[in-house]
C-alpha cells in the first residue's frame, strides 16, 4: 500500500495527547502516534463489530 499523508489541524491540546501517545508507544514521530491511534480505534470497532470478546452461552436443547 503506498504511503498518504493526511493533513491534520492540530490545537496545543491534540499535540500533547500525541505526544503522549509518542512516547508511551516507543514511536519516533506524531504521524506515527496518529496512524497508532486510527489503527486502534479501527481495531477496537471490529472487535465490536464481531463479538469477539463478549460472552458466549451453551444453548441447551429441551428434551421432548
């Protein structure tokens, strides 16, 4: 997949929360921490999406 850059308008509060985001996830610069972030969110929706990690019940089938 070829790179796209994506420009992004950012206020002095989204740049801390990325930089946060740099940092705790070992990336070298604030478009890495924002593809982390999108990647995440894309992650967790599917994960929604599928059910995966909710609970699973036997349906048991009444004797007739």
């Amino acid at each position: 997949m070829p790179d796209r850059s994506v420009p992004v308008e950012t206020c002095d509060e989204d740049h801390d929360t990325f930089e946060r985001v740099r940092i705790q996830q070992g990336l070298d610069t604030i478009d890495q921490a924002i593809e982390w972030l999108i990647k995440d969110s894309v992650r967790t929706g599917i994960r929604k999406m599928s059910g995966r990690g909710r609970a699973l019940y036997q349906v048991k089938r009444k004797n007739k």
